[in-house]
C-alpha cells in the first residue's frame, strides 16, 4: 500500500525544505517537524493491548503499544527523520543500515547493518528521505527481512512513481508511506523538483 500524506502543514514545511536558499539549521528543523506529523500517521495502526488502570474516578480499561518498534534509518540521510520519530515513540529501538549510491552506476552499495534482536515481532519503520530508483530502500529492507523483519513500513519524504514501483516490484509486503510524490528522476538520478542531495543537505557537506 502506498500512502501519500495529503496535509497543508507537511505541504508548508516541505517547501522551505525544497527551497536552495533553506540553510542547514532550518532544513533539519523543518525535517523534524515534518517527521513527528509523519510519525503520527504511519503508527495509527500500531498493535495495542487492554491495561486495567485506575482514574482518580473510577477503575476502567487503558491501553499500551503491544509490540516493539523498531526504526531503521537509512545511513546517512535517513538519521534525519529519527528525531522526529523518537518524540513521538520514545521507547523505540534503533537499527542502522549503512547505504550509498554510486554516483555512475546509481547501484546502492551497503557498508554497515546493526540491528535489535527484536526484530521479528517487531513493527519495523525504515526512514529514508529520498526514494529515487528505489535500489538503497530496497537493498535495506532485503537485509531487515533477513533479520526476520516481518512487518515493515517505509518511510521516505519525497518519492517518485519508479522508486514507488521499485519497492512494491520487490517488496509487496512493504506499506509505503511518502510525504510529497514528486514527478520523475533526472539523468543523474535526482529527484525533479525534489530537494536535492538530502544527505548534503542535512549535514552540510558538499
Ligand atoms: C540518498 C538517499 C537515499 C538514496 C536514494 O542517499 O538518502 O538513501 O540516495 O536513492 P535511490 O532510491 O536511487 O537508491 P545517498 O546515496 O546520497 O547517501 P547519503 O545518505 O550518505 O547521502
Ligand atoms: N538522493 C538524494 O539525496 N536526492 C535525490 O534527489 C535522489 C537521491
């Protein structure tokens, strides 16, 4: 399933985001803000149990999160959605999976995995800010699901419809969740608009 978050606030803060004038600072508040609105929606669904609690009233019945979440960024850029997350879920368990692109070949290449043990009865949230091609979020949920991931949501910022196909190609299973569909990849693989390079951007490195 692929969800697109249709909301006037993500719309609002993803343009300053887009914007080349946008400094770093901003850019990683922006992204925070819009990861916490994200974090809202993509966990609606979240298992939860029954707890007995007592109000200052009356004894009644409450609820917890019933299973563990885990959120996997996707090295480097994808550490900037974390924030966000952890604001809203703060008892999740963080993974990282190591990825970047070759510029030619645009081929993801992976050069770090540590995960949780908790990953198969966990809800497993990747982030990522771009889905371009799709190949770095595909090769990462390839190693989650060999850490016996079995519920896994990506999330990503901007995608386009090839990197959306991408995943849904290789992972069926995966629930997709996007802040803005933008339009189509350019020759070098970039996202049109877009925002640029998410990973530069975020940590100032050019
Ligand atoms: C960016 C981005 C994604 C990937 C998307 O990472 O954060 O991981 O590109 O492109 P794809 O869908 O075509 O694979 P990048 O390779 O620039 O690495 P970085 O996060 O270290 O900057
Ligand atoms: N990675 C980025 O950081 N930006 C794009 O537009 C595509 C891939």
């Amino acid at each position: 399933m692929i969800t697109v978050l249709d909301h006037s606030l993500i719309k609002h803060k993803i343009s300053i985001m887009r914007d080349k004038s946008t400094s770093t600072y901003i850019f990683k508040q922006n992204l925070d803000e819009i990861a916490k609105l994200m974090a809202y929606e993509v966990t609606r669904n979240v298992v939860i149990r029954e707890k007995p609690i007592e109000t200052p009233i009356c004894p009644t019945v409450g609820y917890e999160i019933g299973q563990p979440i885990v959120l996997v960024p996707i090295l480097r850029a994808g550490i900037g959605l974390v924030d966000g997350f952890r604001d809203i879920i703060p008892t999740a368990k963080i993974g990282h999976i190591g990825m970047y692109r070759n510029e030619e070949t645009l081929e993801p290449i992976e050069y770090y995995a540590r995960f949780p043990k908790c990953m198969p009865e966990s809800l497993v949230i990747v982030t990522d800010p771009m889905l371009a091609t799709g190949g770095s979020a595909s090769a990462a949920i390839t190693q989650i699901k060999q850490r016996g991931a079995k519920k896994i949501i990506l999330v990503c910022l901007v995608g386009v419809p090839e990197g959306v196909a991408r995943i849904q190609k290789d992972h069926p299973d995966v629930d997709i969740t996007l802040a803005a569909m933008d339009d189509h990849l350019n020759e070098k693989g970039y996202i049109v608009p877009g925002l640029g390079d998410a990973g530069d951007r975020l940590f100032g490195t050019d």
